[in-house]
C-alpha cells in the first residue's frame, strides 16, 4: 500500500522545470501544502480533545501554539507566493490559476480570523466583537456571527477548509498540467532541467521544524500570562455598579447593541436579532432585563417589582430609569438598591445579584438562537456594552503586546498583533480622526481591495505594473537562473 501510495505521488510530481524553479521562491506552493497538512494534524488533535485541552493545559497549549505559528508561516509564505506571480506577471497568461490563487488567500485569512477567536481569553473576545462588526457592515453577520463559538468552530474547521481544499486541487491541477509559468520576456534566458525534488523535500523539512520550534519555543511565552475570557459572574463581582447601570441601558434600549443598526450609516447590518428576520435588532429589554428578572422571580418567589414599575404612569417611569441610572452610575450600593423605593433599582440590583452567583450568564445563553452554551453573542455584547472587552484595566495592553494575534485599532492606534493586519490598522487609525467615517467604510475598502486583487489580469494600467516597475528581477536573476550569472572568458593561449 505504501508503495501505491508512493506511486501515485510521484505520478503527481512535475518532473521538469525552467531553470529557476528548482529555486525557493518557484517551490512556495509546495512548502505552503506542507504547512496546510501540518495544521490539519495539529487541528485534528486539538479537535479530538476539545476546548479546554487546548485552552488550558500544557500539552494542548504546547499543540495549540504549533498550530498557531504554521498558520503564521503559511500566511506568509502565500503572501510571498502572490508577490513572486505578481512581480513575474504569472498571472497574464495563467488568468486562471491567479483568480483560484487569489480566492485561496481571502479564505485562508478568513479562517486565520476565525481560529484567532477559537480561545477562550479576552484576546479571542476581543477579536470575535471585532470581526463580528466586519462581517455585519458587509451584511453577512447574520449568517456570520463571530460571536457564537459553535458556529465559528464549524467555519474554521469545516466550511472554509473545505473550500480551501476543493480550491487547491483545482489550483495544483492547473499548474501540474501545465507547468511552472515561463517567462514572458526574451531577455530572460533560462533552460527547462530536471525538477530537484531532494531539495525541496529539504526545505520543506526545514520549514515544518522551524514551525515546531516556534510552537515549543515560544510557546509558553505567546500563551501566558493566560488572561481568561471575561463572563458575566466576573463583571458582576468586579464592576457591580458598572454592570447595574448597563442593565438599565439595556432596559431603556439606549445601549450600543440596542441602538446597532441605527448607528449604522446605511442601516440592516445588525445580526443581533431575537426573530428569524435578520433585519430586526435585538429587544435588549426582553434579553437583558425582562427574560432574566422573569425566571429569578420564578425561581425564588421573590416579590415582581419589575410588574410594579410597569403599573406606573408613563412620566413616572422615564424618571425612575433615569434616578436608577444615575444612582448606579455615581457608585450607589447594590445591597441598598435591593430594597429601594425605585423598583427599577430593585430590579437591576436581583439581576446583578443573580450575576454574581453565576446564573445570569446561564439565562442568557439559554435565550440565545441555538440555545447552546457555545453562542456567547448576548454575553459578549453586554461585556461590550459595559465597556469591558475594550478597557478592562491592567489587562489591555499586556494581553495585546503578548498575542493579539490579529491588529484590530479600537482604543489606541497601534496594537501589535499579526503583520498583516497592519495596513487596515492604519486603515482605522487614520478614519477615527475622520468626522463622519464609518468602520463600515473600512470594510468596504478592504473588500474592494481583494476584488481588485482576484480580478487583476482584467485590468488595464495595474496588470502592467510590475514590467513597468521591472518588478520581475526580484526573482529572475542571477541568483535564481544560473544562464543568467556572467561566466568568465576562456583564456588564450601563449606561444607557438
């Protein structure tokens, strides 16, 4: 059977090839396979042992930072793919093979998003609120939510992989078939030679070695301090009155979640919904306060002063939010607001009592739309309408210096994360300054920017780019085609 195996993969082999191809940066397809199946291997086992394995033991963080840093090495290496095909204008004659190539790399950072926000710290919150507001702007957060962990465990793991894959064998097929691209200039000279495979076996070696040594070496230190997700019971007991406050927000609607779709500049981009229309926005009201209060005073028999306030004059009501607002806002005690007079302070403070003992954060993953556990989307909008996921004091900074693992530009301009988050992190830097700019227009840059990307062969100006910038001497060279190195005169001979 091995031998058949062996056979068969042989039978795949390209077994000629220009010159230069026998170079690095001509066998970058093949290192990137090798690093797919190395994160299909490590996802595997992570997979096989569950979340908490990898969150919180060592063996699992060990396999976890594996898997983190080939995913690092393979999004670099297929951005140096694309800079080698670009620069050498590969892409004109192999319209096709560019325009999968192109799908490849959107969907490989896609699922690089997705596994970021597959850990269970402040970080992957952090990055699930975030790419939660990329995904709603381009009004696919409905069926897109970062948010629900289930869901986004089945994206990262399956959906997209499984694109990945069927695009890499149309991909490999195309380029199997046909050849390495040869070059479009006739003053680059090259000869068509025996493909060294030995070689690339080597490197290819060499760069999943260097992928383990990340993971062991600098493991321990991308991983910890472990700053674990925050959860309703923490905010409760740290930020009572914070999280009291927030819940009259709530109440009255005026929250971020509440008011998300209004702050949108062309609306309908909210998944936040409580019905199966996406188009609705979420009844913070029911989720956050009267859902909650219904079932603890169900639970203990506990008087309804949620029903007493509701059996007041309109007038009455508006004041009493905004005396229970600003009684929680100025530090007011949540044991005294228990038994307050205002029966929306009453209210607040059960429901921040009832976080505290950690059945709160239950209720509302119970209310959620798949009724799992795993969909943290009403929890982690409350945390961020409170503020937290952004400004949690003596945390920020260390947790996003340490593994952000994805830039995103929030409260200051630079958060060290991956690299290639950089130029929409200046992206957003530059827009907070812009009155009137929308992350929203973020979003659809960076959409624009792929399109432009996957569509390139098409057009006119920018496919001539790189001849025009000589581009392609990057990599057809002297270094890289060895008919292209100056070769000594023969010397004459003397006497007679």
């Amino acid at each position: 059977m091995v031998s058949e195996l062996s056979s068969f993969a042989r039978s795949l082999y390209i077994e000629n090839v220009p010159s230069y191809g026998n170079s690095f940066w001509f066998q970058l397809g093949f290192y990137i396979i090798a690093l797919g199946l190395l994160l299909g291997l490590t996802g595997g086992i992570m997979l096989l042992f569950g979340p908490y394995w990898w969150n919180y033991t060592t063996v699992g963080m060990y396999v976890s930072q594996i898997h983190f840093w080939a995913a690092e090495l393979l999004i670099t290496l297929l951005f140096l793919h694309v800079l080698v095909n670009f620069s050498t204008s590969a892409f004109k004659k192999r319209k096709d093979t560019w325009v999968v190539g192109a799908l490849m790399l959107v969907l490989a950072l896609i699922t690089y998003a997705f596994g970021v926000g597959l850990n269970n710290t402040v970080v992957a919150q952090y990055n699930d609120k975030s790419a939660a507001g990329f995904w709603n702007s381009l009004l696919l957060g409905y069926w897109i939510n970062p948010e629900n962990f289930g869901a986004v465990l089945g994206w990262h793991v399956m959906v997209v992989p499984a694109l990945l894959v069927l695009l890499l064998g149309v991909h490999f097929l195309l380029v199997e078939k046909r050849g390495i691209s040869l070059p479009h200039r006739n003053d680059v000279k090259y000869s068509m030679v025996k493909a060294d495979h030995k070689k690339m076996f080597v490197r290819t070696g060499a760069i999943l070695v260097i992928a383990v040594a990340l993971g062991v070496g600098l493991g321990p230190l991308w991983a910890n301090p472990f700053v674990p997700a925050l959860n309703t019971t923490w905010a409760s007991q740290h930020y009572p009155d914070l999280f009291a406050s927030t819940l009259i927000l709530e109440y009255n609607r005026t929250s971020g979640t509440a008011t998300y779709m209004k702050l949108s500049p062309i609306g309908f981009v909210n998944p936040y919904s409580d019905s199966s229309d996406p188009m609705t926005y979420v009844n913070t009201t029911w989720v956050y306060v009267v859902g909650p209060y219904e079932r603890y005073v169900n639970l203990t028999g506990a008087t309804n002063e949620l029903s007493r306030f509701l059996s007041e004059p309109a007038p009455e009501r508006v004041d009493q939010l905004n005396a229970a607002y600003s009684y929680f806002a100025n530090n007011g005690s949540i044991d005294e607001a228990i038994n307050s007079s205002n029966p929306m302070e009453s209210v607040a403070a059960d429901l921040t009592k009832l976080a505290m003992d950690g059945i709160y954060g239950g209720i509302l993953t119970s209310e959620t739309y798949d009724h799992s556990s795993l969909d943290q989307t009403y929890e982690i909008r409350l945390l961020t309408d409170m503020g937290l996921i952004h400004n949690v004091e003596g945390i920020q900074y260390k947790i996003n210096e340490k593994y952000m693992g994805m830039i995103k530009y929030n409260v200051e301009p630079w958060q060290i994360g991956a690299y290639w988050m950089a130029p929409y992190d200046v992206l957003e830097a530059w827009g907070d300054g812009v009155p009137g700019w929308h992350s929203l227009y973020n979003e659809l840059i960076i959409t624009a920017l792929f399109l432009i990307l996957i569509l390139l062969p098409w057009i006119p100006g920018l496919r001539d780019l790189p001849d025009a910038l000589h581009l392609y001497k990057l990599f057809w060279n002297r270094f890289t085609i060895p008919e292209m190195r100056p070769r000594s005169k023969e010397p004459v001979a003397k006497g007679g």
